[in-house]
C-alpha cells in the first residue's frame, strides 16, 4: 500500500485529533509522498510515525507553522526500520521538547531535507534532546541536508546528535554535503558525531558556520574521518573529541583538507584518543559570500574563496555525490572544493545574498498562498526594478519585471508559475527584488 498525492497539488494533511498524522509500521516497499502536514490545532501530534518497516520511502513532504505542546515527543520518529527519507521540508516549529527528526535503532537515508527555524523552548532538563537525533544499528546516511536558523534554550539539548549503537560492530554514519548553519544552543556542544569505535564513520564535505555553544562547535566520538569540511562555528573552540573512557574505548580521527578556524589549537581531545593530522588542514577566512545569514545561499564561496580546490586531491573512492548541496556539478575544476558548496565559476552580485534592507519593506501577502500572491515593496524614488524566484536549492525559476514603478508604495503578483508557464510545486520560494544597488529578499510558502 502506498499513499502518494499529486505532485503539482500537494495535498494537505490536517490532523485535529489524533496522535499521529501518518503512522506506517511493519510494512515492506511503502511509498508515502507529496503532501503538505499542517495541524494549526493539535499540539501533541507526531507527523510521521515509522515503526519497524523495510524499504519505505517518505519524500516531499512540507511540515510547517506547528506550535508543538509538552504531550508531543517527536515530529518525524523511525523505530527500528529501514528507510529512505528525501525531500522533507520542515519549518517555522516552536516545539516544547519534540524533535524533528528521530531516528532511533534504525538505518537508510535521509537526504535532501531541510529543517528551518525550528525552536525547542524546554529549559528543564529531562533527558537530552536533539532537533535531529540518530541511533545507528546498522548505516546512516545523511547527505545535503541542511539545519538552520534553529535554537534549542536547554543546557541538555543539541541541534544536531547522531550516535552508532556500540553492540553493532558494522554501524557507520556518512554525514556528506550537509549545511548545518546559524544554529544556537546552551549545551556544550551543538553537533555531536559519535561513530562506532569498530568501523569509521564518513564526515566530508560539509559546511558547519556560525552556530554557538557553550564550548564546542563540533564533538565527535568513536573512529571518524573528517575530510574536506568547513568548522568556523561561534565557540570558544571548534572541535572537541571524546570518547568512553570508563569502557576503555578511546576514538581514533583523521582530519585531512578541513577549513578549521584557529587550526589547530582550537581542537581539543581527551589525552587517550588518537588524532591523526593529515594535509591540507588549514585556518582563515572560508570566503563565504555573505550577505542574509538567515538564507542557505550566504555560505557559497565567491571567487577568492580559499576553499576553491583545496579538498582531497584523489576523490577515486570517496563515493561522492554527483553535484553539491546547491545542485551544481560537485568537481567544478578538477579537484573538490571544501564545504557542501562547489563553485562552478565567477561569482556575481546576483549570486550574493545582501544584507536585508528594511527601507524597501518587501512583503509577499498572502502567504502562505495558494494561487496567486501580492509582492509589495516600498521605493525611495523612481526607478525599475526586477524580482527574481528561487526555489530552496537557489535555483532561478522565475523573473517578473514591469514599467518604472513610482516613488512609494507598488505590487507585483506571481502566480506560482515559472518562466516557461508551468505550475512549480508546493514549497518554499525566494523573492529577490534588484531596485537600483539594493538587492532585498523575502521568503514565501506556495501550497497547493
């Protein structure tokens, strides 16, 4: 049995009164896609709820605009199954203690998700939660995914936890072209990779910036290779490696082509640990385009980027992907780039991400929308102006333009439509306004 909704429509699921929206459990080859969960009213209700199944398949599926209550433990769980998870949209959550995504005891592949302004409001400690939580038994993969803008207020709780269950001697986590950006947390550490201490877990290719803990960007545990990843978080250092100590297992990391801010002081390890220190670790600045902090985009590279062909020289067995976190090509000049971007050529004032400027007071109502939303901005004078759409990869799909607009107020609509008339699927879509040297952005929800 499979559930499947229209690609174009994506229907939306609400749930007033049950504790699970979609619950799957002990089923083989189960497809459940294309739907938008929305549950204004039910603040105890799991989205998806995956038990004990093999070979599911969740992909695009938009979650948003949930206030979640104490009753509601988590928002997306797997328990002991085997799935493929792609496309999850999850955003705009202010939940008590639930996370997003639990995966507990399980295996498969989480890829293409992002989680956006997610916030755990709990400050008691009851046991540590995670916005994205992992128990391990056999292989993880978790590939161009993307956490930001998120918070958690209690000293337990991280953003980011994945774990291998240490009585499975074969379980690995491959954590590649990930974007884990502008996160906050009061723990010591908001990232936390603790592989199995048999079999090394993958981290490669990943950009982890600008997210804060109490000590620690990153805590990783057990046998661990970190290649070609970007560490430039806001604590008082980047990387702290752990272990079980009262078990007598120690971890054993390999860095190698890491963009490392304070490289190599800011690496901290329990003494017993082994540390390996291959080429191509390096400290500065990784060049990050800029701009709205708040938008993926900002973490590209512009052209002086330092990171530009400085990964791993021999990429023959690395099992890379195809194209990058953005969706371009992954090996652009012959060599990887560090971090989960690649660039793909000169960079320009369009690819920037500027600062939001306020004056123009760009608006999109209503929104979320279903067929046709009002563009409203404010000019100081005169003048034209374009708006560009992007879809959540950066990927242009859309440009409206129109005469000279006046001084004041004026509107533009779009119809949810790209350039060539076609009907864009539900998501979330940038609009980015050019009026004269100022570029300002704004995000709209399109439902269907």
């Amino acid at each position: 049995v499979s559930m499947i909704g229209d690609s174009l429509s994506h229907p939306i699921l609400q749930n007033k009164v049950s504790a699970e929206t979609i619950l799957i459990a002990y089923t083989e080859k189960v497809t459940i896609s294309n739907f938008v969960i929305y549950n204004p009213d039910n603040t105890y209700c799991r989205a998806v709820f995956d038990m004990k199944n093999t070979n599911l398949l969740v992909k695009n599926i938009l979650i948003r605009d949930l206030v979640l209550g104490l009753n509601c433990d988590f928002l997306v769980v797997s328990i002991y199954s085997s799935s493929v998870y792609n496309n999850l949209d999850i955003r705009d959550v202010t939940s008590y203690k639930a996370s997003a995504l639990y995966f507990g005891h399980t295996s498969g592949i989480i890829y293409e998700c992002d989680i956006d302004n997610y916030h755990m409001i709990n400050n008691v400690n009851i046991y540590g939660q995670s916005i994205a939580y992992a128990l391990v038994s056999d292989s993880l993969r978790f590939e161009s995914n993307s956490i930001t803008n998120s918070s958690t207020v209690c000293s337990d709780d991280n953003i980011l936890s994945f774990f291998c269950q240490e009585n499975q001697p074969k379980a690995k986590i491959e954590m590649l072209n990930c974007l884990i950006a502008n996160n906050s947390c009061q723990s010591k550490s908001p990232i936390y990779i603790g592989g199995c201490f048999q079999n090394t877990s993958i981290c490669m290719n990943n950009t982890f910036a600008a997210n804060s803990g109490t000590h620690y960007g990153v805590t990783f545990m057990g046998s661990m290779q970190s290649s070609n990843n970007v560490f430039v978080n806001d604590a008082p250092n980047q990387i702290y490696v752990t272990n079980i100590y009262l078990l007598g297992l120690y971890s054993s990391l390999t860095f190698s082509n890491n963009l490392i801010r304070n490289y190599p002081a800011s690496i901290l390890s329990h003494p017993d640990n082994q540390i390996i220190y291959g080429a191509g670790n390096f400290s500065g600045d990784p060049g990050f385009l800029g701009g709205d902090w708040t938008s993926p985009l900002a973490y590209k590279f512009h052209d002086n980027s330092p990171c530009r062909n400085a990964g791993t020289p021999e990429t023959s067995g690395l099992n890379l992907n195809a194209y990058d976190f953005y969706g371009n090509q992954r090996i652009y000049e012959g060599i990887v780039d560090i971090g989960c971007y690649e660039w793909n050529g000169t960079s320009t004032d369009d690819d920037a991400v500027p600062e939001l400027i306020t004056d123009l007071s760009l608006r999109a109502y209503p929104n979320p929308f279903r067929t046709e939303t009002k563009l409203s901005f404010i000019l100081p004078e005169q003048g034209e102006v374009r708006m560009d759409i992007y879809n959540l990869k950066g990927q242009k799909v859309a440009t409206l333009s129109n005469p000279p607009n006046q001084k004041g107020l004026n509107s533009l609509s779009w119809n949810g439509l790209d350039d060539r008339g076609r009907a864009l699927p539900s998501g979330v879509y940038f609009c980015r306004l050019h009026y004269q040297n100022t570029v300002v952005t704004t995000k709209m929800v399109l439902l269907k």
